[in-house]
C-alpha cells in the first residue's frame, strides 16, 4: 500500500488488498480483504457497502496493512480477527481450537431433522459432543433444543475454556457440562446418550504434505491428523457409541468422503449398531455419519 496522490478510500482497500491476496494464492481475497477491514473499522462486512468513498485515516491504514501482512503469509483470517461464524453464530476463535467449518454445519442439520422426526422434539435428550474444540456443536445443539442435555468434552484444557467463553457468550453455559477426557474415558460409565456428535480429526498422516499452509502451519494438529489413513478416532468413536448410545440413539460425525465404505464396514463390526444414509454437503458428497444404536 505505497503512498501516492490518490486516497486510500475503503473501496480502493479493499480492491488492492484482493489483487494482492489473490497473487500470493489466497482462495477467497476478496472475502478475507472484507473481513480484514471490517474488523479494524469494527463494522459488519456489509457496513463496508456502504462506504466505499470514505478515506481510511493513518492507524486504519496502518492496522489493517499488518492485518493484510499476516495473512499474505498464510495465517487463517479466523485467527487474526479472533472470531468465526458458524450456523449464523459468531464464536471466538484461537489457535487452540479448529477453525469450525461449513461442512460441519451439517451436523447440526441432521441432529435438528432426528430430533424433530422423532416426534418427541421436547424431550429431555442427553447429547455429548466428543472433541468440542470451540464449542460450536455443543452450544448449537444446547440452543436449538432447550430441553437437552449437553456434555461438551475435550482433551485440550485451552480448547475447553474457548468453548466454555462461547457458551457463556450465547447464553447455555447452564445446560452444558464441560468436561476434559479423550472421547469417552472421562465420562461416567453409567452416563449414556441419546445422540453423539462429532468433528474427530480424520486427516491421513500421509496427507500433511497436501494441507495449505494457512492450515498445517497455524491449526492444532491434534484436532487433524488421526492415523496412517485417518480413521483411528472415527473407528474409536462408533466403539464409543456402541457402548454408550441408548437403544434408538443416533452417532453422528463428520468424515472425508472417501472414507465412507471402510466406515459403513467397521459399523457392521458392531452388531449393535445399523449405518443409515450419510448426509451429503453442498457439493452432495456424504459428510455426515449417521449411525442408530439398535
């Protein structure tokens, strides 16, 4: 951003930062131009729209450069504005805890859609979700069923205490008990549950050299990396939900799609659980695992 006779207005911003973004690979430039500035403004993005001539003065100038710095050099935009939007929630994000995503979003969906066909949409569910990282299954789950009960565990010490600030920021604190244990170790062995959910880290080892930077370089490797093919934790969890899903209780995770055959195949393991349909994302691939407790 060299000084020169024309003004620095947000418009002209947010047009060279994009070019610039997009030149050092950056998927969304214009997007994550947008975030940038609107959170040194401390505006909506939409706000921006509407202010396009306006000059930004020296220390919004000067902020949103080191901003734009940062991110050329490939830390996620989550992490340098703190925050991240997920199912129209804003939740604080750090470097302890992954970047929630719109794909787990789908999650949510299908725990709302069982919830509802059950016919009992009121009922007093206990539902626990199994690396809660920054919460965003937890407090989505507590939200949209008052009646439930939520269990949000969780490894990280730092990941649990994001979590726990979200949940007080969006009201439910109240109705989850937060708890640090490796999927189900922690948990009273006489506690069982209707639903399971679940982001499980699900990346192969010999998959790191693919990641982009932005995501081996800055998010924890412990909530990505899951084994020589990945599916180490997503095998530990339907053994989880085949021992402690009640009868009709529902195991729901996210996965990589190609994962899904040798998935539907370690389900058939367990004699007490039937694979259902998975759920597909917005590029109708399956990402969701649904799996019922006989």
């Amino acid at each position: 951003m060299a000084t020169d006779s024309e003004a620095w207005t947000v418009g002209r911003l947010l047009k060279w930062t994009a070019d610039y973004l997009k030149d050092r690979g950056a998927e969304q430039p214009r997007l994550d131009a947008e975030v940038l500035l609107a959170h040194v403004r401390k505006c909506q993005r939409i706000e921006l729209y509407t202010c396009f001539d306006d000059v930004a003065d020296e220390s919004t100038r000067n902020e949103f450069r080191e901003l734009v710095r940062r991110r050329a050099q490939g830390e996620p935009v989550a992490y340098l504005v703190g925050h991240r939007e997920f199912y129209s929630r804003d939740f604080r994000v750090t470097r302890d805890v992954l970047i929630p995503r719109p794909e787990t979003e789908f999650i949510i969906v299908a725990l709302q859609d069982l919830a509802k066909q059950s016919g009992e949409p009121q009922r007093a569910w206990d539902i626990i979700d199994i690396g809660t990282g920054s919460g965003v299954l937890a407090i989505c789950a507590a939200a949209l069923l008052p009646t439930a009960n939520v269990w949000a565990v969780d490894c990280s010490l730092a990941a649990l205490e994001v979590a726990r600030e979200n949940a007080a920021a969006h009201g439910v604190a109240d109705r989850i008990t937060f708890l640090t244990s490796d999927l189900l170790a922690g948990v009273p062995a006489e506690q069982m549950f209707d639903f399971i959910v679940s982001n499980p880290p699900y990346i192969a080892e010999s998959e790191r050299a693919e990641l982009p930077r932005d995501v081996i370089d800055h998010e924890p490797h412990i909530a990505l990396f899951s084994g020589p093919d990945g599916l180490d934790a997503l095998k530990q969890l339907i053994a989880a939900a085949a021992a402690r899903l009640r009868p009709g209780g529902w195991l729901l995770y996210e996965f990589s799609p190609p994962q899904e055959r040798a998935l539907v195949q370690e389900i058939a393991r367990h004699p007490e659980l039937v694979a259902a349909t998975s759920v597909p994302d917005l590029s109708r691939r399956p990402r969701v695992l649904r799996a019922q407790h006989r």
